[in-house]
C-alpha cells in the first residue's frame, strides 16, 4: 500500500488516466474527486461489496425455488399483471 500526504487541491494520477484529487478536508473526512475514463468502474468499497454478494446470492437460487415464481409470471401474462 502507497501512503502519501495530500492538501485540498493536490492530485494523484494512476496509470496515466486516473486522476484523484482532494477537494476538501476537515479533521474527520476527505473529499475526493475522481476523474476516470468511462469504461473504468468506479465505486464505494461498500456497494461494490453488496453488488458481489448479491451476485453470489443470485447463483446460489435453485431453479426449484425459482419455478412457481416463473409459473406465475407466465399464468398471469404482461395484461393481467398488476404493479
């Protein structure tokens, strides 16, 4: 692990294209901007963290638990369903 001070408007660039700026600090938080191209994903640890579990949880489904569920979106057809 890298650790590096930083003032409110100094910058860190990673691979070239990654810029991450401080725009703000106060005695218990940092405000930072990120700026990356778009087909580079950036998130929160946290959500990225909840994004895999439920994406685990998903593979986890048998179909067995999955069939009466599908059986009802089938027997009740786009018109019948109701919000």
């Amino acid at each position: 692990m890298l650790v590096i001070r930083r003032r409110a408007g100094q910058c860190i660039l990673i691979a070239g294209d990654i810029e991450i700026e401080v725009l703000e600090t106060s005695s218990a938080r940092v405000k930072l901007g990120i700026r990356a191209p778009k087909e580079v994903e950036v998130l929160r640890k946290e959500v990225g963290l909840i994004a895999g579990a439920n994406q685990s949880a998903a593979r986890d489904i048998s179909l067995e638990l999955l069939s009466p569920v599908l059986a009802r979106l089938v027997d009740t057809g786009p018109s019948k369903r109701q919000c």
